[in-house]
C-alpha cells in the first residue's frame, strides 16, 4: 500500500505538471481525488489494514490528497492568469463600433455652403419658421391677390394673436410695427430672409441663408410639404446679372465635380425684375437628352433674377444707389439629381436602407 501511495504520487505529479488545459485538469482531478478516485479507492480499504498498518496509510494517503489539491489549484490558477493575458491582446484589431452618420440633405446643405463660402459669401442663420404675412409676401412685392398666397400653396396659423406675441419678443422695435396685426403663416420659402437681413445690415455684402419651407400642395415624386431652400443674396453698388452668371455657372460646376453650361430664361417673380429660371446642363447626359431631362439636355433647377427695386426699398435701401441678385435653390432637387435619387419622399421616409447608403 506504501509503495502504491508513492507511485500514485509520482504519477499524479508528472501528470499534472504537463496537463494542457482546464479540461484535462478537471480530469485529472477526478481521477485522483474524486469519490470513486484513487486515494478515496485507498482510504475507503483502511478498515481491511492491520492498525499500525493504518497509522502509517492513513495520514500518508491524506497528505498525499492534500498535496494534489494544492498543486491543481496552482495549475488551474495558472491557466486562468494565463487567459486573462490573452484576451487582452493590445495588437488585436478593435470592434468595429456602429455610430450614426450624417443624413443626405445635411451632407448635401454643408457642401453647398462650403462651395459658397469657398467664394467669399457669408453664412446666415435661417430665421424665423413661422412668418408673418408682411415678409413673406408683402414685403417681397408679392401684391394681395399673387396665387402663391391662396390656401393651397401657404399653411396659415389659426391662432395668430398667441403665436405673434411669442415672436415679437425677438423683434427690434421697428420689426414689431411692421408685423402688428399681421396674420401669422409657416414660410414658404427663404426670400423673407432677404428682407429680414437688409434690414440689419449695410451693402455691400453677399450671403447664403438655408432654412426650411413649407407649402400646402400634394406631394408627388418630387414635390414635398416641407422641403429646403438656400437663399443666396448679393448687393452691392455695381451687381449685375455677369457677376450672377459667373457665381452660378462656378458653383454647380463645383457641386457636380464637372464643368456645366447654365441658361438663363426669362420669368416672373414679384420680387424680383428681370426674373429668371434657371438652367444647368443634364447631369446624366451631358446635354445630349435622357429620361432625366425629358430628352431636352437641360435641368431646370432654380428661380432667380435682379432684386426688385421695391424689395430694396423694403430691406431699406435706395434703389438707384443698390442692386443686387438673389435666387433659391431646393436641397432636395439638387440631391435628387447629384445622387440620383428617383423620389423626393424618400428623404423623410425613415427607411435605414435608403439612409445607409450616404
Ligand atoms: C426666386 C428669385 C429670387 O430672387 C430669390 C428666390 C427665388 C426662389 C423663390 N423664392 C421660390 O421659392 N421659387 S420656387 O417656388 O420656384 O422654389 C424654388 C426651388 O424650390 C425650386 O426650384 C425647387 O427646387 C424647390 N421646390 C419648390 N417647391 C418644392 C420644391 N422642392 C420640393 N418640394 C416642393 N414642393
């Protein structure tokens, strides 16, 4: 039994010593010390021992127990000191982390502005959303009874008064006179900010203001409710339509990455004389006619013209002193055409698969 004890030992060392992982370990453990192990095997046959025999076995056979629990804790602690360092392998490459990005009609605002700003133009805050009659249409020489103020084109405020005196806190004194009793509206486009700022400010300066605009209509392919505009005004003693000519033609040359031929047609905005739309050459196909520019070869992609001499004498200024240019530009249209997007409503659609495409 002494001898047995010893060969147990040595075994049972060696063993654990070259054992390769927690598994064998766990066996390993079993095999020696478990119920039905090889020490419990031996103590279990102590009654069959004479008495000196036992006083001798018995406390060999548990020292020997003792032994083998020490060094399989050792060993199993060393393995696990041994896999923490591992998992901290400071050369592996990190987990990607998923974050949010930018939408297209934000991507598409901050690389208009960055091209206008590239030229010297300022960056304007679009002001307010909810407008008053007077900047919107009057002060724009839109007369009383312009289509563009019927129900169908604007969103009209039902509770005016309440609406007003939480506006005018923000107004100057003269602001406040001229929206008195005013009937309150949601914007339909950026031009009253042209108002706004002349009021403010001196010549000569030009500026680029985005903000959104609403409009009473049924929405279609490329007609939305609620939409972008960026409102480019510049004044100055010598402005003219060269000046606004060069801008443009630079600027959607910039936009799309390729040189671009822009028309000007003749067209009517109350506030502006002459008005102009205007057109850039097809994007898809450069002018030779596709499905995009219904086989004609131009885009049509924005109103423009000559302020207005009542605008200027609105925004404070003397006309035969002051002219200036101005035009809005729809972010929804311009990223429809520079991404080839097919459906204006799928900017607010809150579909991931369109948004994660940008
Ligand atoms: C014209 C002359 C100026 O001196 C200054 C500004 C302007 C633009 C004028 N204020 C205006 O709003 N003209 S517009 O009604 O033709 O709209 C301008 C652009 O907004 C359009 O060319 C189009 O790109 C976009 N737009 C108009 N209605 C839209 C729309 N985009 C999406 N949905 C709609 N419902």
């Amino acid at each position: 039994m002494n001898k047995k004890i010893d060969e147990i030992k040595n075994r049972a060392e060696g063993e654990i010593k070259n054992c390769a992982d927690l598994k064998s370990l766990e066996d390993i453990k079993i095999k020696y010390l478990g119920r039905k192990g090889e020490l419990n095997q031996i103590l279990r046959s102590l009654g069959d021992l004479s008495l000196e025999e036992k006083k001798v076995i018995g406390p060999k056979a548990q020292s020997l127990r003792n032994e083998l629990d020490v060094l399989i804790e050792n060993k199993k602690n060393e393995f696990l000191s041994k896999k923490s360092r591992n998992s901290l392998d400071v050369t592996r490459p990190g987990k990607k982390i998923k974050i949010g990005h930018l939408h297209p009609l934000t991507i598409i605002e901050n690389e208009i502005i960055d091209i206008f700003r590239s030229m010297s133009f300022s960056i304007i805050d679009g002001g307010p959303e909810v407008e008053t009659e007077y900047y919107n249409f009057d002060a724009l020489n839109i007369p009383k009874n312009h289509p563009a103020r019927e129900m169908h084109d604007t969103f009209w405020l039902q509770d005016n008064q309440k609406q007003l005196t939480h506006d005018t806190k923000q107004l100057t004194e003269s602001q406040r006179s001229k929206v008195k009793g005013q009937k309150l509206l949601l914007r339909t486009h950026t031009s009253p900010m042209q108002i706004r700022y002349m009021e403010t400010h001196k010549p000569p300066f030009q500026i680029v203001v985005p903000g959104r605009v609403f409009r009473y209509e049924a929405t279609d392919a490329s007609h939305e409710i609620n939409f972008n505009q960026i409102e480019c005004l510049m004044v100055g003693k010598d402005v003219n339509l060269t000046n606004f000519k060069y801008i443009i033609q630079e600027f959607f040359t910039r936009l799309f990455k390729k040189k671009l031929e822009v028309r000007l047609r003749p067209s009517y905005f109350p506030f502006v004389e002459p008005g102009l739309e205007i057109d850039i050459q097809c994007v898809k196909c450069g002018g030779k006619g596709c499905n995009i520019c219904k086989e004609s070869g131009w885009l049509e992609i924005m109103g423009a013209g000559m302020v207005h001499p009542n605008v200027l004498k609105a925004g404070g200024y003397d006309p035969r002193e002051y002219q200036g240019f101005a035009f809005g530009l729809g972010c929804e249209r311009v990223a429809m055409l520079k991404y080839n997007i097919p459906d204006i409503r799928m900017f607010y659609s809150g579909d991931l698969k369109f948004i994660n495409q940008f």
